[in-house]
C-alpha cells in the first residue's frame, strides 16, 4: 500500500496519534523509515532505482539513448530530444528499425 496506515499495517506496526495530524504523520513515517533501514533498505535516490536493481544501464531498451549534455541522462527512443534540457538526440544514436514512425 502506498498510504501511510497501510505501510504501517504492512510492516506490522500500530499508527501512532491522529491520522493527517502533520507532527503524528511525520513520526509514523520515521517510524516506518526506521524500521526499512534496520533491515538494510537502500534509501538512495529512486530515479537509480532500476541501476541499483538490475546494473548502471541494465533498464535501456534498443533505441533508447543518453543524453550527453545532461551526464548521460536516459531518453527513450521516441524522443528526437532530451526529455530533462531539451538537447537533440545525437546523429548516431538513431530509434530502432522496429519504429519506422519516429523520426531522429
């Protein structure tokens, strides 16, 4: 569950005060953090989550392509440029043959 009582529920623990009361929300959320970090979760950043999981890179489908201008930041093959600062995509880094419609 992606609600706070549910995560709480989830991971066996009681709700502590008044649900959407900010400070009680706040300490039940430590609570929850507490509790993934004694068992060893990885807090990082999400956006590295598939990199963390699966290998830097691993989530890229053919076609896809890195943006140079934004550190290698992931694009999917249709776009004709970088989702995050609008670069174009680079002249040898063209969408696959299976998607003729995209243009490069």
């Amino acid at each position: 569950s992606t609600s706070l009582r549910g995560m709480l529920q989830a991971l066996g623990l009681e709700p502590e005060g008044r649900a959407h009361s900010g400070i009680d929300d706040c300490r039940n959320l430590a609570r929850v953090v507490e509790w993934l970090i004694s068992r060893g979760a990885d807090l990082g950043h999400t956006h590295r989550a598939g990199e963390m999981l699966r290998g830097r890179r691993a989530g890229l489908r053919p076609g896809d392509w890195a943006c140079e201008a934004c550190v290698e930041h992931a694009n999917f093959a249709s776009r004709a440029s970088c989702f995050r600062c609008g670069a174009a995509r680079p002249a040898g880094q063209l969408p696959p043959p299976h998607a003729p419609h995209l243009q490069p």
